[in-house]
C-alpha cells in the first residue's frame, strides 16, 4: 500500500487526484463544524452519552454523516438519506417491472436511475431532520432545540431554516462525495463516511484511557494495558474482515464456439467469482436502524397515564437497550436474516444465468436456464451462511466487549466494516490507475 502511493505520488496527475480527494475530505470535515443555529451543547453531549434506543440510533446516524451530529451541524443528516434512496430504490426494482426494464437498460438506465435517487433523497432528507430534530427534543433530558416548533411566526421561520439548511448540508455533502468520485480517487460517498469514523479514533483513545485509568490500582499501566487489548483485538477484527470480504467462490464457466465467416470465436474458459459477503454492511444498517425504534417509540410512551402503557414502554426500552442480552441475540439474528434477504435482492438483479445465455457461456454439468439459475442460488445459499455468521459475530462483538470490558471499542464493528471496503476499494483503483500508466509507457 506504501509502495503504490509512493509510487501514485510521482506522477503528476494521481498526484493531482490524491490531493484533490484530501482537500475535498478537508472541506467537509470543516463544513461538518458549521453548527445549527441555537443548539443547547450540554443537552446533545448528555443526549449522545446514553446508552438508550435513541442514543444508539443516533450513534449510528453519527458514523454515517461523518461525525456530524456530534455537533448537530447543517450536515447532521450526513448521506444517511441518499443510502436510505438507494436502497429503497433497489428493493424496488425486482418489485416494479419499469424500474427492472430500466436497470437493464446500461449505462443510460443507471444514469437516470441516479437521477431517481436524487430526486428521492430531498424529501428523505427533509423527513431525516424533522425526525432527528424531533427524537433529540424529546429523547434527552433537555431540549437540544428548544426553539424548534410551528407555534409562532418567529418559530415557524427558525424551523424553515434549520431544515433548509440541514437539508442542504446532505445534499453538499452528497455532491462533495461525488466530486471525489468525479476529479478523485475512489468512491466519494465512502470516503466522506470513512474520513468521520476515522477522525473519531483519537477522542475514543482519550476516552478508553481516562475509563482505563479510573480502573484497579495500575492507573498508567492499565491504561497501556487496555488500548494494547483494544489494539490487538481491533487487528484481529479487521485481518478476519479482509479474509471474509475478500473471500469468493469461483464458478467455471465454458464460452462455446461461434464460427463467423472463415474466423472461430469463442471457446475460452472462465469462471464467475461468487463473492462471500454480497450484501457489505447494508444487514447491519437494516438491523441496528429497525430494532432501535422500538426503544424509540417506547420513550413516547413512558409516561403515560395508564400504569400498564407506562411499564410496557419501560420494559420494551430495557430489552432493547444495549446491555440487554436478549437485544444482542435478537441483533444477531435480524444481521443473519437481512443478509439473506439483501443477498438474494442483489442475485436477483444480476441474472447471471440470463447473462451467460445472451453470451454463449455455460457452466460444466449444467443444462442453461432454469437449471443454471437454481444451480447458481444453491450455492449463494451455502456461501451466504458464512457471510451472514460473520456479519452476525462482527455485529455483536462491541456487545460482548461491553459485557466483558465494560467499555467500547475504538471503531465500532460497522465501522471497522467501513473503513476496511473503503481501503480495500480505494487502493484497487489506485493499483489500476498504476497499471494504466505502466502500460501507457510501455506503448510509447
């Protein structure tokens, strides 16, 4: 990775890329500090704290808009928006035949399903801060914004402008991502959630170490003994992310011969790479975002009049809050359920069987057609048990560190997820910009 960024740094224009990629990260991570007009600091800080329903959701919406709703800023929705539009979006397309017709349509029905995207992703955005501006007043013990609300004039016009404004830090957000996708290297999108989980890495230092310090009578020692445990186990997490992400099954695949005139085509051998886990991080977003809002919903009803309406919403928010063992078994089986569920969308869309057809390929031992495509699922079923238990063990481990450590890890696991596919992604397209080059040079 060193060698290839050496080497990416003495040509002029990766160069050019690279450096446009960290002033685009610069800029966000400075835009990200431009705060919502009459937020109450001590209530977000006391809020973020917690370990409730909400807290947690609001944690992972945090990861997602690159740290900025820690400081409730004008991109506290962060992209979180766009992802939810894309992912609606792609739900829908085995559910809609035009969306599914075009999907088939290539580089013209991706453009304009983009477009769809965008055009989603406002109305998403508006709803994002209205929910979040909401859950915040009434999910801490004191009003993030107390003067948020439609009961005056003045208040209506404040409320039009934070949400205005918030919804168009997602949207400058989303263009920066794509700016770097455009004049940079890499996936944008990513790289801004990447950039917020990383910054993150020195306060939870400082955090594990002040906790760490408070703990038995090493004081220093067990500071060093603690970020040395944390250390280890974070490496150990990412080689078993790198092992699995990278991990594929490889289906043979034979191309028959076509003869064209006095010229025979065809006949190659190939394979299709059946990658271990398709669905990425989507399961864990999918779990952590539905089974907080139970919890969520619970706090309207906490002090209800009725006792009976009143315990169940207490109840409901100690299942699901994070020391409870039943929420980490529950996590784990909704991670493994999504991942089928997600898995099987993306299979869907792909039609590899469909495409070998229009190609002439086949695969050794099975007739084309219905036969091939129940081959092929079989063996994503398999393979997808390995993705999805390791998505599962993945998303509970801060759960079992907390248990046993009585702290949290440095890099959550969705975010270790993250930081790792955005790496790995990253650097295949600076390898391949390398190669380009080192083939253009060797043409001239």
């Amino acid at each position: 990775m060193l060698s290839a960024l050496k080497s990416a740094m003495t040509l002029p224009d990766l160069r050019r890329k690279l450096l446009i990629t960290l002033l685009i990260l610069v800029i966000f991570r400075l835009a990200a500090h431009v705060p919502v007009p009459g937020v109450d600091r001590a209530a977000l800080a006391q809020l973020l704290a917690g370990t409730g329903g909400a807290s947690r959701l609001f944690s992972l919406i945090d990861m997602l808009s690159g740290g900025a709703l820690a400081q409730f800023s004008v991109m506290a929705a962060g992209v979180y928006p766009y992802v939810t539009a894309s992912i609606i979006l792609q739900l829908l397309v085995p559910i809609i035949p035009s969306l599914e017709r075009l999907a088939q349509e290539g580089q013209a029905g991706q453009e304009k399903m983009n477009q769809w995207t965008y055009y989603l992703t406002v109305p998403l955005g508006l709803l994002q801060a209205l929910g979040q501006i909401r859950l915040v007043n009434i999910s801490g013990p004191a009003q993030v914004l107390p003067g948020f609300g439609f009961a005056t004039a003045d208040q209506m016009i404040s409320t039009v402008a934070i949400l205005g404004s918030m919804t168009a830090g997602t949207m400058f957000a989303i263009w920066l991502g794509e700016l770097i996708s455009e004049q940079g290297i890499g996936n944008g999108l990513s790289l801004i959630i990447f950039a917020g989980i990383v910054s993150r890495v020195p306060e939870n230092l400082i955090t594990t170490w002040v906790q760490a310090q408070g703990v038995g009578p090493g004081g220093a020692l067990m500071g060093f003994v603690t970020i040395a445990i944390f250390l280890v186990i974070t490496a150990i997490t990412v080689a078993f992310i790198v092992v699995v992400q990278e991990g594929e099954r490889r289906i043979p695949v034979q191309y028959g011969k076509r003869v064209r005139g006095t010229k025979m085509y065809g006949g190659q051998s190939t394979h299709i790479p059946l990658r271990i886990n398709t669905a990425g991080m989507i399961p864990l977003i999918f779990a952590q975002s539905i089974l907080t809002f139970p919890a969520v919903i619970a706090q309207f009803f906490i002090t209800a009049e009725s006792p009976f309406v009143a315990s169940l919403a207490a109840a409901s928010m100690d299942f699901f809050s994070a020391q409870s063992a039943g929420y980490g078994v529950l996590y784990f089986l909704a991670v493994v359920g999504f991942t089928y569920f997600y898995t099987d969308v993306m299979v869907q869309q792909q039609d590899l069987p469909g495409t070998l057809q229009r190609q002439g390929g086949f695969i050794p031992g099975v007739r084309p057609g219905r036969r091939t495509a129940e081959y092929i699922d079989a063996i994503y079923k398999r393979i997808t048990l390995i993705g999805a238990l390791f998505l599962g063990i993945v998303a509970v481990l801060p759960y079992i560190v907390d248990i046993f450590m009585q702290t949290r890890l440095l890099i959550t696991s969705a975010g270790l997820l993250i930081v790792v596919g955005v790496v790995l992604d990253t650097m295949r397209q600076l390898e391949a910009q390398l190669l380009m080059r080192h083939y253009e040079g060797f043409i001239k």
